[in-house]
C-alpha cells in the first residue's frame, strides 16, 4: 500500500509551479500553492491547522489540493465551522496528503493509498483519475518536496 501526500491546484498553477527560483531551488509545496493564487481558502486552513511548517518540510508528500472553488462548493458555514476547530481542521488536511511522491504514472485503477490521517483513499484511472469521487483536474505538479495533484471537491474523512 502506497502512502501518499496530496494537496489541490488548478491548471495555471502547473506553469507557475514548475518554475523555479533565480539560484534554481523550486519551490516547497506550501510556496507553490500561494503563488498559483487559487488555493487562498488551503493555505488559510493549512496554516490554521497548524501544518505549514509540516509542508514546508523535506517530506516528500503527495498533496491532493482542493482549489478555491472545490471549498466554496461546502455547505455553507462550513469552512468557517473548520477554521474554528483547528483539531477537524488538521483531520480532513491530513486526509488529502499521502507520504512519498506519487506522480500519476505510479497510480492503478483500483489502488488505495494511507493518508496522513491515517483513513485510505480509494484512486480510480478509468476515464480520468478520480480520488474518493474527486476529479484530478491537473497532476503532477512538481514542487521541491513532493508533487501536487488538484482536485475539485474536499475530501471529507470517513467518520
């Protein structure tokens, strides 16, 4: 079983952040969502839940990155309701990030991989790859500690 790290981008972020800076070190996972500007609501929940420092370390993770849209689609209060609650918060986070770097050519239909938060997450590749029903709408952006795949729905843990 695969342990992987995921956290959601769009498309524009996969120029951005394969960019690198001006000594040639690529930017850390966290660096690479706040620069591909549709992650605001992932980095405001990331931080306060306390695991910036965690992203920001060598890892390598795997981050399935819900983007801006994917939290607004929450019922309403919601992300308000898990910004309050900082332990729920770090709960769902850690579901969308599996330890190693898992690119999607490492990915099969049918695999499921331990996240972070310790609950499986079940990949499906047949007619596009899917997460626990959560379309990939961009993969394999690289960053210096790991590999972002974006989705465009919240993975919730199961209770």
């Amino acid at each position: 079983m695969l342990r992987r790290t995921f956290m959601a981008a769009t498309a524009t972020i996969a120029l951005t952040a394969t960019s690198a800076f001006a000594d040639g070190h690529s930017m850390d996972i966290v660096d690479t969502a706040i620069e591909a500007g549709t992650f605001t609501t992932l980095v405001a929940a990331v931080a306060a839940a306390g695991l910036v420092d965690t992203l920001k370390s060598e890892g390598p993770f795997t981050v399935f990155a819900p983007t801006d849209e994917a939290f607004a689609a929450l019922p309403e209060g919601t992300v308000e309701g898990l910004l309050a609650d900082p332990e729920a918060l770090a709960a769902i986070l850690t579901y969308h990030v599996v330890a190693g770097k898992v690119m999607s050519t490492d990915l099969s239909d049918g695999m499921t991989a331990t996240t972070v938060n310790g609950a499986d997450v079940t990949i499906m590749t047949e007619g596009g790859v899917m997460v626990n029903g959560a379309n990939v709408t961009a993969a394999d952006i690289e960053a210096s500690n790991g590999v972002i795949h974006v989705i465009d729905t919240v993975l919730l843990p199961p209770m």
